[in-house]
C-alpha cells in the first residue's frame, strides 16, 4: 500500500519538484498514514527506496535529505529508519531488478543522516 500511496501523491505531482519540498506539502496524509504503524513506516521506508530507484535515481547520493525531511515531518520514526538502513535486501523481493549496489548507495547517504541524528543526542 505504501508504493501505491508515494505514487499517488509523490509521482504524480512530481515532475521538477523537489522531493523534499512534496514531502512537507504531502506531510498530512503521510503523517497520519504511517502513524503509530511501525509496519507502516517501515513498509514505506523501502516503498521509498524503490521509488528513488526507479524513479529518481540522482537522489540516490543526496537520500540522507529525504529520510531528515521524513523524519523532521514525524512521518517515520528514527528506530525504524535504524531497521531500513540494516536490511540492504529489503527491496529484493519487491523489485526483482534490484541491484545491492544501489541498496549499499543509498544507505552510504541514509548514514549522514543517521550520524546528523546521533549527533544530536549525544549533545543532549
């Protein structure tokens, strides 16, 4: 389900507009469809994923504003983008294309976040 969401309210409305600016404009539905859903968020995580895969591969390298933006909008939960960064394969069985190098790529630039967030708490 979470695919066919990002693809109704990501894809359709996205032609030259950036990806982090349709997740704040989206941040309602996405927010209240994943909420408190730990399965949700995480199926949405790797619905993500292929999405930029497929879609938008030049976001591959720049992920890490993506899953901030997510975050930051309270649409996923950091324990379960810990879950989605550990499971590289997660998207193989959705999309038999999938190729480990584009898991290990985007999950290099999930890990700036990641960091940016760990940061934080160390401070605290």
């Amino acid at each position: 389900m979470s695919h066919f969401l990002i693809m109704a309210i990501i894809h359709v409305n996205g032609d030259g507009v950036k990806l982090t600016a349709q997740i704040d404009a989206e941040k309602a539905i996405l927010k209240t469809w994943n909420k408190s859903n730990i399965d949700r968020q995480r199926s949405f995580l790797v619905a993500m994923e292929l999405y930029i895969v497929k879609e938008r591969r030049k976001g591959i390298a720049r992920y890490d504003e993506v899953l901030r933006k997510l975050w930051e909008n309270d649409i996923v939960g950091e324990d379960e983008v810990d879950w989605w960064v550990s499971k590289e394969n997660a998207l193989q069985e959705f999309f038999p294309e999938f190729k480990i190098d584009d898991a290990v790529a985007i999950r290099e630039s999930a890990r700036r976040f990641v960091e940016w967030v760990q940061e934080g708490e160390d401070e605290d």
